[in-house]
C-alpha cells in the first residue's frame, strides 16, 4: 500500500475510545450496537471496531436529523 493510501485510512478505535469520544457510557454504545441505532461498526475477531471518519459521519447526519426536525 502507498503511503498516499494509508493517510487516507481511518484510524480504528475500540469501544471504549469512542465512548468517551462520544461522551457516552460503553455500556451505552453496546445497547445502540445491539439496536443498530448508534455508528456504524466493524466485527473484527469478535470485537468491535469504529472508524473515526464514520463516527463523524454518524454525528453529522444525527445532527442534520435533529436541524430537520426543529
């Protein structure tokens, strides 16, 4: 893989890493993986995996959601 490639990959983080990204309880983030209602994850040996620049997205359009709805 190029170096030009691997800047443009997201880095991985693990459930607790986004939880207090997120400012969120992990128990919080797992009961929104089970209700698929939280941000997009990965399942890599069993274990849970977010994407920074999809967790950002998720926010973004969370956030349009609400603009909408106001």
């Amino acid at each position: 893989m190029s170096d030009e490639a691997q800047a443009k990959v997201s880095p991985l983080l693990d459930s607790r890493e986004v939880a207090a990204y997120l400012k969120v309880s992990e128990s919080t983030l797992s009961r929104w993986r089970s209700a698929q209602t939280g941000p997009p994850f990965l399942r890599l040996g069993g274990i849970a995996r977010y994407r920074l620049d999809t967790v950002d997205q998720w926010l973004a359009s969370a956030e349009d959601d609400h603009a909408a709805q106001g």
